[in-house]
C-alpha cells in the first residue's frame, strides 16, 4: 500500500471510499490531513456510509469525537467507530487530558475503529500501526488521497 493514491471527484466519492476501506482493512487507526475544506469529513461520512452506520455524520471539532456504530459487511455484530477531530488541541497532552489514547487503546485491541482528523497536533500519541490519508485539493470538485502505511 506504500504511496497509494486514489484520485476521485465528487462523483465518484463514494468508488473512492471503497478503495480507501479495502486499502485500509487490516488497520483500524486512520488519519485524514489536508487543508481546511479538502473533504475530510466528507469522506468519513461516505466511509461511515460504507459500514452500515446509521447516525448522521457530521464533524466532531466541537465535540472532539463523535461516536457510531457501524457494522462492516459480513460482521454479526456491531463495533464503535470514533470519528476524532484534534483540529482544537494544542499538543499531545491536551489530547490525553481528554481521554484520545483509550480510543486509540480500543482500536489498537481491535474493539473499535478511529479516524483522526488533524493528526499532527497530537502525532505524539500516533505510536500504534495506522495508516496516514492525505487530501490534495486537485481542482475545484477534485481530489487525491495518498496513503501511507505507518508500522
């Protein structure tokens, strides 16, 4: 998977959002980069699509973590998945003050998955297997996501 890039519009963000799942499928920890309006909610919400969530996504800067439950094809049961934004945190320590790394814990064990938007302001606590997204605003209704597996 080192260096994959899928290259979608929104269109085809949905075919996008398949690639992205069977890339990441033996991950349970992804992080979203990109600029401000790049899509990254957007795309977690077509993921969230994806896996049989039911609940409305939306984005979690506010909140921090909006919790779902989701249910990927072939699964007898449910399993949370937390849709983490860290775009409000200043470092490492504020987001361990506020409970990240037993999110981070749940999906490492593999009872939860996460996706983190805006990773870099707490990279520190990224020290398990994940995989890195990155959004590239290509044009005006396009984009690219590089994938980058991080052992």
């Amino acid at each position: 998977m080192t260096g994959t890039t899928i290259a979608y519009d929104l269109e085809t963000i949905n075919v996008a959002a398949q690639a992205l799942l069977k890339a990441i499928s033996e991950y349970r920890i992804v992080t979203l980069s990109g600029d401000l309006g790049a899509g990254k909610t957007t795309l977690v919400s077509h993921l969230c699509h994806m896996l049989h969530v039911q609940d409305a996504v939306s984005s979690p800067t506010f909140s921090l973590v909006n919790e779902y439950l989701m249910q990927p094809d072939g699964a007898k049961s449910t399993m949370p998945m937390y849709h983490i934004d860290w775009y409000r945190l200043r470092d490492a320590d504020e987001a361990m003050d506020a409970g990240m790394e037993d999110y981070l814990i749940q999906a490492k064990n593999g009872e939860a998955w996460c996706i983190i938007e805006w990773p870099e302001k707490a990279a520190a606590l990224l020290t398990m297997p994940h995989v890195a997204a990155t959004i590239s605003v290509t044009g005006p209704y396009s984009r690219e996501i590089v994938l980058t597996p991080r052992p």
